[in-house]
C-alpha cells in the first residue's frame, strides 16, 4: 500500500513538473508582474508548484494559461493575508508586552554607565581636546552635529571629522588593550 502512495505521489509532482517545464516563463511573468520584491515572487513559484503537485491541474481544463493565472493571483493573495496576520500578531505581541528594544534593566544601566565612564576616561587621556569634546556633546549629551558645531565655534564638517578621527583613535586604543 505504501508504493502506491509513493507511485500516486511520484506522478503528481511528475505531472507538476510538465506544467512547469512548459509554462514556467508564464508563470514567472505573472508573479514579476503582480510582485516586486524578488524573495516574496521566488516563494509564490515555489509555493506554486507545492500547491500544482498536491493538487494537479484537473484534466478538463481547456485553457491551462488561464487555470495557472488564477491559481498564481490566489497564491499572491494568500501570501499577502498570511503576511498581513503576522504583521498585526507581531504587532499585538509587542503592545501586550510593552516591549521596548531600549529597555535596559536597573543593574545593567549602572553597569552601562561605569563601562561608559571608563570609556569616557580613556578618551580624555588619549585624544585631542576637540575630538573628546566633540564626541562627547555628540554622543553623551545626544546633541545635533549642527549644535555641537556652534558649540564648538567651528563648522559642521570639522566637527565630524573630529568625531570620526577621535572614535578611529578609541577602536585603536581598545583593540590594543
């Protein structure tokens, strides 16, 4: 009885393939016309063809072209609910957690903060005047390039380039220790 299955099911993917092999440029424009993002067209073939093996195209069918458009206009529909669904259960989870992806914990904010200070320390010793200020009104006091640079009495350029060779200066000095 189990060669039967195996022989029934041999045949359907077999019969799958023939549809394929012969209309595959069809079915790949369908879905390149209904489809933009690449990854999203390639499962909607495969899925196709998943869908083509379990359930052949029945053998009154006169126009096979336009079985296969509705069946890919259905794979295209259902793919979008399924996305859809899983979007709104994300959605759903995240606001029955209250999850935040800034959320730190009591002990590991102060942890945070020593590791920062001693970050902070070795910058002061190692850099130049102007790129520890500068990093440090970018990135501690969360200040816009553009205030940082009136701050500092220079333009909005020099302050970058203060910033991007003062943080090169710090992944030096860390890698080295």
């Amino acid at each position: 009885m189990l060669s039967g299955d195996t022989d029934i099911c041999r045949n359907s993917v077999n019969t799958a393939y023939e549809v394929f092999a012969e209309h595959s440029s069809f079915i790949r424009a369908v879905i390149g016309s209904r489809v933009k993002n690449e990854a999203q067209a390639d499962d909607i073939f495969q899925n196709l063809f998943l869908s083509l093996a379990h359930k052949p195209v029945p053998q009154g069918v006169g126009d096979v072209k336009s079985y296969l458009y509705k069946a890919i206009i259905n794979d295209i529909v259902d793919t979008a609910r399924t996305m859809e669904r899983y979007r709104a259960l994300v959605r759903r989870y995240d606001e029955q957690l209250n999850f935040s992806a800034n959320a730190v914990s009591p002990e590991n904010a102060l942890i945070i903060r020593e590791e920062t200070d001693k970050v902070l320390d070795l910058m002061g010793r190692h850099l130049r005047r102007s790129e520890f200020q500068a990093i440090t009104l970018r990135y501690r006091n969360c200040t816009p390039i553009k205030k940082v640079a009136e701050k500092m009495g220079v333009n909005s350029g020099t302050v970058r380039r203060y910033i991007s060779v003062g943080l090169a200066k710090v992944r030096k000095l860390l890698t080295a220790k």
